[in-house]
C-alpha cells in the first residue's frame, strides 16, 4: 500500500520523513491552507519519492511554475478543476495529475468519469467546509460504489488509530493513502515516530 504524507514544510522534519521512504510527499501551495508553503525547503529527495504539489482552483501558468521551480512529479488539484483543465495539464502537458473529490454520503461516484483521461490517480477526501484538511472521515463503505478505472488514494482524517480499518478495506482500485492532520504535533510538522509506526503496520 502506498503512503502520501500531505503538508509538509519543515526542512529537518521532511529530512526525518525521507528516512521513512514515503512514496509521495505533499507541499501544499494554496495561501489559504495553514500547511501553504511558499517555497519547498532546500533539502535532497531521493528520485523514488514522488514530490506531489497540491493546489486549489489556480491558474495554469502558476502550477507550471511551481512544477518547473520544484521539479514535481504530480500535481495534485484539490479544487474545482473542470475536466478540461485536468487534460490540458495532464494530457497535453504531460504531468501525471492527482484529482481530489470532496465525498460524502451523498456523492456520485459518476462525477469522476470525465476525469479519467487526464488523471493518473483520484484522490477521496472528506467533503467538509474547507477544500481538504477537515481532519475528519467518511463512511468508507461507500467507495465500494466506485467502479472507475483509475486507481484511487484515500484522504480525510486518517490516524494511527486507523491501521486496522484501513487495512480492511477492500477495492480494486484502492492503491494507497493520504495522511496529514492525523500525523500532526502542529500545522506542518509531523510526528515521524508515529508515522514510523503507522507505516510499519500497513499490509
């Protein structure tokens, strides 16, 4: 199972991290988020860990730049980006794009259709006030109700507490996790040995 760890922005705490061999680590680019950094301390990320910047409803040429400042290797949008906006970047442009969707009991899993063919990975996080980093769950049952062909990582509120479940749930497309709040001794600085724990105990 792969494992995202969002939010990141301390240089010795993404220095920790790196010891852990995450397979993606998020820098979150939108003002308004209390992760928002405005440039990705300078420290080495080895090649096999996925530098992933998050951004919501921002324009093209900014993400252009952050990709080509940083060298990112997914862009993920956690706003309402049309489709088209998903296959200019990621078709066109070529970047390997993370969409997320805000789910709740309510949610159609249809409305991700339009988004398979410029997206490499989906993104199911907890629909709340703000776009992500809510901190809180949704009923997991439901993804069964996904019948997409792109694989998918799960968000929204996942703690230590959560290892069981998590290893539980079962779905063909289900290929990883996002874990952020969860992890957190404050905003944008994580716990590593809890996150070492929890790493350790993923099936």
């Amino acid at each position: 199972m792969k494992l995202k760890v969002c939010g990141m922005r301390n240089a010795e705490n993404i220095s920790e991290l790196i010891k852990l061999k995450p397979d993606f680590i998020g820098f979150i680019f939108y003002h308004k988020s209390k992760r928002f950094v405005e440039n990705i301390p300078q420290v080495t990320i080895p090649k096999e860990i996925n530098k992933v910047g998050v951004f919501v409803n921002e324009n093209e040429d900014d993400i252009l730049d952050r990709v080509n400042q940083y060298q990112l290797n997914f862009v993920q949008l956690h706003g309402d980006e049309t489709p088209e906006f998903c296959d200019k970047l990621g078709v066109q442009k070529a970047f390997k794009i993370i969409k997320a969707f805000s789910v709740d009991e309510a949610f159609n899993f249809d409305e991700t259709k339009p988004f398979e063919k410029g997206c490499s990975y989906f993104l199911f996080d907890t629909k709340g006030k703000n776009y992500g980093g809510n901190g809180v769950k949704f009923n997991w049952s439901i993804l069964q109700n996904y019948k997409g062909t792109i694989p998918f990582l799960l968000s929204g509120g996942i703690s230590e507490n959560d290892v069981v479940e998590v290893n539980k749930i079962n779905h063909p497309k289900f290929m990883g996790i996002d874990v952020n709040s969860g992890f957190e001794i404050e905003p944008a600085l994580k716990n590593i040995e809890k996150l070492k724990e929890f790493k350790n105990n993923l099936v």
